[in-house]
C-alpha cells in the first residue's frame, strides 16, 4: 500500500526548490526520463525508498512569488523546459498551498514546528523530511547554549537569539518528530544540543552543503592522486556564480562557510594539508549558471611536476534538485528504521558530511549502497 | 633474508625504461622519495612485496644507445633531475650490460627464451618479470593459429610468421617461467595459444596499456556520473602527444590499437555506448611531455546540458616508470603464490584489463588491495 | 531616400539563413540591439551602408521547411528568444514567399539567374547581393573550363557538369548583375572564368568561409605571437560541431575544404609554416553549439617552452547570421561604387580572404574602415 | 661606429634582471636566437636601435647574492638553459661588478645618482636607461609634493619620506639625465613632480606594468569583441603566481597596485565597463612558473550567451626579460632623439601606459612602429 511522504523545504519558493518540486511532477508525469536521480538507479531497486508519486510537498519560506511564477522565470532561464511550468500547474498550486511563512525569531519555534504538525495531518503523512535549501548563512559564533539540549531550551524559553535561523528551523524540525537535512553549509542541525535532541526524538538528521560541481570533481580526483601516490602541490579553484546563490555568496563572511566545507575533502582524501585557494565570485550575467575551474599541481616520479586543469560548466538548481528528491527518499528510509541521529551513510551527498564518512565519492557510494540496499 | 627479481624490459632502452631503471636506483639509494609508487603506499605495507633493492633489471631492444647517454638526453628534456644520470651510472652501466638484441623473427624465439634463463643464472633470480614497453603495433589479424597452444607451437616450428614481436616475447617469457606484462596495447600474451601455455606453465599474465593519463582521469570520472545518475551524451578527446610515442601513434594502424583500448573504459563503467572521437596527434616539439584535453557534454534533471573540461599535461615517461616498478613487484607476489593465467587484480594499471576487473578506478584499487593486503 | 536592397541567401532555409532574417526582423523592430552586427558600429556611421530596414529578403534551398518551423526549432534550440517566431512572423513569412528550388544541374542556371531577375523586379531592386550560406561541398577537381569564361560557358551550353553548386550560383548571380558572396569554403566564385564574369558584368564579389570561431580567435593571436617575436612551435585544434554544420563536415572530403581555409591563417600571420592539426568533430549532441579548443605550444626567449590554451563555445547561426547581414550592408556599397571583382577589403569577415587582405584581424578592421569609412 | 649604453636595472640581482644580463649574453654570443625580442623584427631593421652587443649593464639592489649564483638557480629551475650560466660566467661577473647597494631613503638620492654618473664615466656612456625591475610597492597616498618640481625638491631637502623608493630611483635617474622606464606597477615617474623633471632635463620616461600574460592577451581580444560587435558581460581571471613576484602580490595592499593596472584594458578597449574580478594567488611550488585562466562571458545576436576560456602558462622571467633589453634599446632612441617625457608610443609593452597610448596591441604595435622606424 502507498503511503505519503512529507518534504518541507526551507526555501520552499527558491530556484532548488522549485525545481525539485517541478521535476518531481514531471517524472511522476512522464514528462521526463529521471536522469539526476540517485535513488532510481537499478542499485537501489530493492531497497524500499519511496516512490516520487509518494511525495507530498511543502514548506517556508520569507518570499511570496508563487511557484509558478519562479518556474516560469526559471524556464525562461533555460533551467527547466519551456513548457514544463504549464504542464505541471497542478502540482506547483499544490505545493504553493502547502507553503507557509518562513520566520527569524526564535520566538517563532513553536509556530514552525506547529505548521509541520499540521502539514502532517492535512495529508495524513506518517514521515516527513525537513530539507533546508535556503541562503547560506554566515559562520556562526560558539555560544553556551549549543552545548546541550538543557541549556538550549533554557535560552529558546528566555528568547536568547542564540540560534541562527537554520538551526531554529533543524530544531522545530526534530522537536516535531521530522528527519532534518542540511543541503546548505549553513549550521543547521550540527550542534551538540541538536545532536541530543535527534536522538531523544530518534530522528535522523544529515548534511551538509550538497556536493554538485567543483568539491564533486575533488571527491573523485583527490583518490585518483592518493591510489596512484602521486602528490599534490596545489590545487586553487575559481567559482563563478550568478543567481541568488552567487550574490548570496558574495559576502565575504558567507563564503567563508561555503570554503570551509569546500575545504575539507583535499585533506580528508590526501591525508596531508594542500595549498591553493578557492575563490567564489558572483558573476549576474551567468544567470542560473556556475562555472568552476580548478588547477592542480601534482608531483610524479623522479619530482616531475605535471598538472591538471578542470572546467565545470553546470546549472545549480539542475544539478542539486535531484539530489534533494533523493535526499528526501534515503531520509524517508531513515525515519523507517527508526535510526536517531547523523546519517552518514548519506555523506556522498554532501561536502562536509556529519558522521564518519569515507573520503572519496566511490568510497561514499559503496557507503550508502551498503547502507540502503545491502 | 633477501631475495633477487628479475626485471626484464622489451624496449628497454626507450624512455620508460630507462626512467625506471634510473628512478629505482635513485630510490635505493634515498635520492628521491617513492612518489608515484603505489606499492609502496601503507595500504601495501603487509604484501609481502619484494623491495627496491631486490629488483634487477635487463632487456631487450633492437637500438644500441648505452642506457647512460639515453639517461642524458630525458635529464636534459627535464624527465630526469640534471644531476641523476652521474649519480646513478653504475647501476645504469649494470642494466646496460643486462641488455640483449630484441628480435621480430619467430625462430629467435627460442634465443630469446635462453636469454631469459641466462639473465636468471647470473643473477641466481627464482622469479623474472617480463614487462613489454615497447612500441606499439599496429592491430593483428586473427590467424587459426593464436587459437591452440598446440597450432602455434606448430606454426612456429614450421618459422610460420604468425605472431607480432609483442607475442613472440610473451611466448619466449612464459616457455621461460617468467611473468609476462604488457604496459603497451600490442597483442602480447591476449591470445588463447598464450593463455594455454601460461597456464600450462602456471605462470602469470597482464595487460594491457597502461593508464596514465586521459583514460586514468577517465576511469575515475566516468563512475562520477554513473553514481550520480548524470547521462554522458558525448565524451571527445584529443591527445598531443611528443616523444617516440607519439611518432609511433601517427601511424594510423598503430593508432587503431591504442584508441581500441581508451575506448573500452567509457562503456564499461557507464553501460551504455558513449558518442564521441579520440584522437591521437604527433606533436614533435612537445618532447617527452603530454597533453590530453577532453570534452564532456552531459545531460542532467530535466535535460539540462552541461559540460565537463579537463586537460592533463603530463610527462609520459615518469608516470609510466613508476607503475613499471609497481608491476613488476605485483608480478612477483603473483609469482610466488604460484597463480597462472591472467591476474584481473591488477586492472588498476591498465585502460584495457585483461580477465573480470571491475570498472572504474576506485573499484579496481579495492581489488588490488584486496589481493595484495587482504 | 529610402532604396531597397535585395539579400538573395543560397541555403535560404538553413539555420544561419532563418536567424538572419529572423534577426532582421528583430533588429527593425526594436526587439534586440545591433550586438554582433559590424555595419552598426559608430566607426561606419558615415559610410553610406544601407540601414537593415532596407533589405528585402529571398533565396534558394532544396528543403521546403517553411522559414516559420526552422524559427520555431531554432528558438526551442536556444538560438532565438523563444518568442521571437511569434513576433517575426510576417516577414518570416514574407521572406518565405521569396524562396525558389534550388539546383545542382547545370542546365538550371537560367532558371536560376531568371529568379534572381524576378526577384529584382517584384521589389523593384537595383541592387541584390547573393550569398552562399549552403552546406560546405567537397573540393572541387581542377578543369579546363574553369580557366576562361569563354571555356566555361562553351561546357555549360554543352550541359557539361564542371561547376560544383556554389559556383553556379556564382555564375548565376554575377550573370545577373548581382554581388556574390561566398560564406563557405566551397569554391563559389573562386575561378578565373568567374572572376572574368565579375570583371565583365562590372559586379563584385567576396569569399570565402566566414571568421565565426577558432579562426577568429587565430586571426588576433598570430599577430600577437609575431609581434611579440615569439616562436610558435604547434598550434593544434578540435573543433566539436552539433547540428548540420557538423554532420556535413564529418565527410572527410568536405573537411578538407573547411581545413584548407583554417590552416592559411597561421603561416599568413606568422610567416613560416606551422606544425598541428586540426580536427572536426560531429557532435549530435551538442545541437547548434560549437566548441573550439585550441593549444598554442611556443618559445620564448633563450628557449623556453610555454602554452596557451583556449576553449570557444559559440553558437553558429548566431555568430555569423549578424555577418550575413553584415555583408549583405557592405557588398550593397561595394556594388553602389561600381567596384568590380573581389573586394579584399572584406577579408575581415573571412577565414580565406580572396584577393589581397592582410594577415591579422585588426589590420582587416583598418582594411574595412579605410575603404569603407576613409 | 659603435657606442656603448648603459642600462641600470632596479632590482638586478632578480630573476629578471638575471635573465635578461644571461640573455643578451647568449645573444651576443650567438648561444641563442633572440625570440621574445621585438627590437630584432625585420620591421624595426632601420631603426637605429643599438646592438645588444652595445649594451653594459649595471644596477642597484638590496640583496647580495651573486648573478653567477641566481643564473645557476635559474637553470636550475628551467629558466635559463642548464649549460648557460657556465658559458656567461665571464658576462655576469662584468654586470655584478656594477651593482651597488639600494637605497630606500630619500636622503640617499644624491648617491643614486651618484652611482650612475660613475657608471656612465667608467664606460663612456653616453646614453644611460635605467629600468625598474624590482618587486612592486603598494599603492601610494598623494602627497602634495608630488604636484610640483619645487615642492617635491623642498620635501628631499627637508629628508621629509615624501617618495616611494621606485620615484627615488626615478628622480636620480632623470635628474642625473638618464632615461626612466617603469616594468612595474609601482609609481615610479608617473608624478606630476617628476613629468616636470623629465621634461626640465629633456629625458624621456615611460611605463607602466609590463604586458607579459593575461593583460597581454586581453590586450588582443578586448578589440576583438570590440571589432565584431560582441558585448562583453564579464571577464573574470585568475593568476597563479609562484617565485617571488607571487609572493610580493600575495600581499593585499601590493595585489591592489598590479590589479590595477590589469583592469584598464578592458574598458580601454571596449569602451564600457566590464564586470569580472582578477584574483592574484600565490602558488609557492609553481616557482618561476605562472599560469592565468580568463573566463569572458559575451553576448552575440539576438541575446545568445557564449563563452571563451583562456589558459596562459608561461615563465615569468622570460616572458619579461626579452622585453627589458628592447625598452632597453627604444628608450636610447628616445635618448638620442631629444624626446622628453612620457613615450606613449611604448605602450606596446606596458599594461597601463603612460600618456595616449591606442587601446590594443595591434593599434600599439603600429604606433611603436610609425615611431621607431617611420
């Protein structure tokens, strides 16, 4: 028997999200093949992960452009087919339906976990997954209350804004029985009292920062080097971003998350620190697009120094709303087994995965194929 | 207590080799690090695989230039570091002596074999590796012959010229006893007559054409799109290439069997048939340096079309010597636990493996380790 | 006062035909800027070109598309905005009405000169241009005839069949007392028995193969290299093709016309002949997008080898319908100043000037300026 | 008859300076072919530029280690030929006896000038050039003294620390009626203080910023777009820079005096502003190696969207050397024509020419052309 699963999505009017709710209609339609789609490789057939037809979409966000006006831009950019927008105008009033306004004030906790509630009920949903594909925000300061679920209660109930918004909406998420996702570089749920919070509630959560061009490449090439002992000097990147991700990103501090996720596979797949920068730069006339170009300097034999350069021309929302549709699934699985806590078995999604996750993409797939469809 | 292993090179005064011979001396004596040596990575601390040290080299080639003057000519094309060829001469001096005029005739065969088993003599070797780094050849038509051991022992005793020289050394190295290795794309020991005999002489076999640029990047990143469900529309290819090698490629036969091996991963790690030319330019004035460029359209969610750029620039000689070495300490423990026929573990190495290896470079490293380091 | 000019497009239902005239349209409109048009430029304010609203449109082709469909699938291929057809669809249909069956038999090429004169006539021309946008033909093997007009047009009223397509419709135009354009590298007009026609008939004519891409960006760096007193040692290209563009030039004997204008760039700009090659690639895939990817090996001083590499990617019809338009603008010129012959001052436009133009692109810009704005 | 010139390099223990003293050397010397030299293009045959044979070299700096030393680095390191410092011994030890000790304060001036008087006397020089080669400063604050002669004089007497220390070595060199030339970023003459000086001694000067790689080659394409009508939406770039120039530019402050330089072409040359940022790295292990990526997003007809990449890896040093001896050569034309002040006409070499230099290299070769060999 078919049952419905929830996918609220922070930033639910966003170019990720409207994308993902558009292709998820498509594909239910046969509109489209499901390239992109993780869960539907024939790796996964046995592994009982919800069809896409069981998707039930919703969530919060600050804007008010309809969906369907989004996909119309969007289709106008060339993301989404010229006609899609009008075929799927069914599914996107439904979803707009189900889209509630997004909040900054930790005051506003008990009202997000209550909109999830009543999300659940609306459609009967048994499990419903909380995916956070809002702006990133900028690092966030330590403070006493991450610590422990106590001391974060303690400020919440005072009205301490001790919480930047995307733990707020991974706190209402796991306080209201959700799996959370982190698809940002953004905190999210990766705090030691949202850590204990998941598990009293045996909830899942994982994240973060989908992986889905430059730090994609690096999971696969930083092996490449490692199995063949080769030793790399330097690898420097240069990211051009146009759309709301790019502007976003600009701010010097909110890149500074972006890096620090960027940052870790090199290391982690190396095994020793590597030098190079990664600059992120927002480009408007790119639209939709990202460009990323990477240089690496690597030592061979005898100290012959070689060198290989990558150019990585892709559409974002393309790229990571598939991931968000699989994102939804693998989670839907996690809250059926009754798993609490960090998923990293779900690490080949993301940049900076929560838990120990193996580095190196191959490493991650076998990973989650373990994982999900032993 | 130590133990000699016989490295015997067909080509062996060509680039490759001669970057091998000299690399290897420069390690055992601490001049250079074992960068781009996979058998000396910890994952192979426990193999069993003989050092350095207990490597002896010989050979044969059809050209007379003293190792020393070819060791000469890579340092000043910056293959070598300057100083090298001095500091090494002896041990360059001692291959030298080691090396014995190749042969193209099928009634050298049975000399080639005595000089096999005289090269062990000398040097009291209980396990020769036979490693082909010779020229490539240009493809080889079927004959009944390559069908039976029996047909081709029979066709050679008649002076039949039914194999390429690739063969007749195969042959004459696993009539010997010894390990055969094919690192280039000529037929070598991938014919049914040579597989019967390897067996019968419970020896060894690999192969063939080893991967160290284009189709390396290749194999890592054509499971990148697999896992990520992405479809490959078009991968293109271009290959400058300098050096012997790429005069040897210009031959548009000789060229059909190289491109028959870069050919091969694509498929095999994607499923499907791939569009897409590769193409093979003789650049002389790049000297021993290499540069590939590829160009890969993609499609992803929805249709979007996206684009992947990579160019390696690569010096052929010190990325081929290293995996030389490697292949030869491999062959060894293949050797010594007494495994005839092809060894698939050690697909690793090649574009075209011979025997069930797994496609993609981070399966085939698993099975290496797998094999090697249990 | 205000004067019609007739644009005669050979291919007339072809891509770069359907954007031209779509793009005409635009542009009188108000729905685009001039961007790509060089008769727009402020340097040619003053020389007199016909204004786009002028220009009267027709044409020959084999297919019978309506223009209205090819615009259709061109905007659903992202060469136009996706409404535009909609916008354009009267002079779409206007130019259509204006289309004729083309020929291949030499026993046409009355028919085809009386269309031209019809053409003149329903619009009340006095001047038209007629300008080759068909797919490119093989070389053409040299002939007697092609040596005198006399000669020529002896074989043509005996039915023999020594001109290729393009250069009937050469003899056509220039018989008719039109300019003729040659925007391929067939051999249109490019015969002494043509030239002579020219002379007689007082008409000018221009060729051949339009400067949309990689020799484009030839044509600004050889100079740069020269200039610099730098050595260039290889200059090696791929050029992938989608579309029918490219489908043509998969034919070997078609390439080799399109590399005999590409290759002349180089050796003209540097003055000594250059090592590389150059190769086409037809990539369905890619649909009407190109890419170009160059590598430039060269040596500075005291023999330091450096690399310059480049990566194009274009949309054909897009670059060079505005050339089209272009030269339609300045052949009208060519032909209001009584200029008969080749007119090398368009050599800016091509890839394989006829006639006297210099290497380089900015001295073809001064060439063009001078003559046309002095 | 022959006559000797003096040049005088700021910062001549570097590796420019280096390079260029080995150079003209091996030149002399008929070691080497003089590519990278634009003085010794057949177009500049009768301009009565003087020999290299004529040229005496000498210079201050603050570091100590000998040219024979810094040659042999520089084999070492692949820019100078392994065998060369061996066989310019003599060459490099004539030019070390020449270099005295930098100064920084402006106290020091009367001895800088000093210097150059002796080195003129010791070798009859009638012509001196003195070059600026030494690392780049930061931008400078304006200062009052830098608007007049008199002002800036006072300010020295008062040993007020008015002046950077490239304008120190500008105002002895002018003062003690040499010619000026900045290879750098930093200010050097370009104050209105020392146009005064210039123009009061009748010395030419000129600079700034040597055109070696990506400005270079912006410098070519800029007036290509321009030309063909395409709009430029952005041009983003990316420097990998290792030696020390890198290092020096790793610096914020110094970064901000070489990007501004770079980002004059563009809008030179196509008469907007261009969005696109230029990000300057540095990458250690590169050493005297640099590789420049440019991404140049433009607009064609009708809206389309294309790009064009670019990757520039050159040595530095060679790049630039070859170049210091022909503004060596230029600036005694301007020397023994009576020229004072800026030499626009050598804008062909510098990224941000002083005085009204064309935008374009094409533009600026021919202005250097009409001037030096009319």
């Amino acid at each position: 028997m078919s049952e419905a699963i929830g996918v609220w999505l922070i930033g639910a009017r966003g170019s990720v999200a409207t994308t993902a709710v558009a292709g998820a209609a498509a594909l239910r339609a046969g509109l489209a093949a499901p390239v992109g789609c993780v869960a539907d490789l024939p790796d996964f057939a046995g592994a009982g992960l919800p069809a896409l037809s069981e998707l039930v979409f919703g969530g919060h966000d600050v804007v008010q452009t309809p969906l369907s006006k989004r996909a119309e831009q969007l289709a106008h950019a060339g993301v989404l087919p010229p006609d899609l927008p009008a075929l799927v105008a069914a599914d996107l009033a439904a979803a707009d339906d189900e889209i509630r306004c997004g909040a900054r004030q930790s005051t506003d906790v008990d009202r997000l976990a209550a909109d999830l509630a009543d999300f659940a009920d609306r459609h009967g949903l048994t499990r419903v997954v909380v995916i956070n594909v809002a702006s990133t925000e900028p690092p966030v300061a330590p403070h006493p209350a991450h610590g422990s679920l106590a001391a974060l209660e303690s400020a919440l109930r005072h009205g301490d804004p001790v919480l930047p918004a995307s733990s707020l909406y991974a706190y209402a998420a796991l306080r209201a029985g959700c799996g959370y996702v982190d698809f940002t570089p953004s905190t999210g749920a990766a705090l030691p009292a949202l850590d204990e919070l998941a598990r009293e509630m045996r909830v899942p959560y994982a994240g973060r920062d989908g992986k889905t061009g430059e730090t994609l490449l690096r999971s696969v090439l930083a092996p490449m080097f490692a199995q063949r002992a080769l030793r790399v000097l330097a690898w420097s990147g240069t990211n051009l971003l146009g759309g709301g991700d790019g502007a976003t990103l600009a701010d010097p501090d909110t890149a500074a998350s972006k890096n620090r996720s960027k940052q870790r596979v090199l290391p982690d797949a190396l095994g020793y620190p590597v030098d190079g920068e990664v600059h992120i730069d927002y480009v408007a006339s790119l639209g939709e697009h990202k460009t990323a170009w990477d240089h690496v300097l690597f030592e061979g034999f005898l100290g012959a120094r070689m060198t290989l350069q990558l150019t990585w021309q892709g559409c974002d929302s393309a790229l990571a709303a598939p991931l968000i549709l699989d994102l939804a699934r693998f989670m839907a699985l996690a809250l059926s087994t009754g798993r609490p806590g960090p998923v990293p078995e779900l690490g080949f999604f993301f940049k900076d995965p929560i838990g120990a996750s193996p580095p190196g993409l191959a490493a991650q797939y076998a990973a989650l194929r373990e994982w999900a469809a032993p």
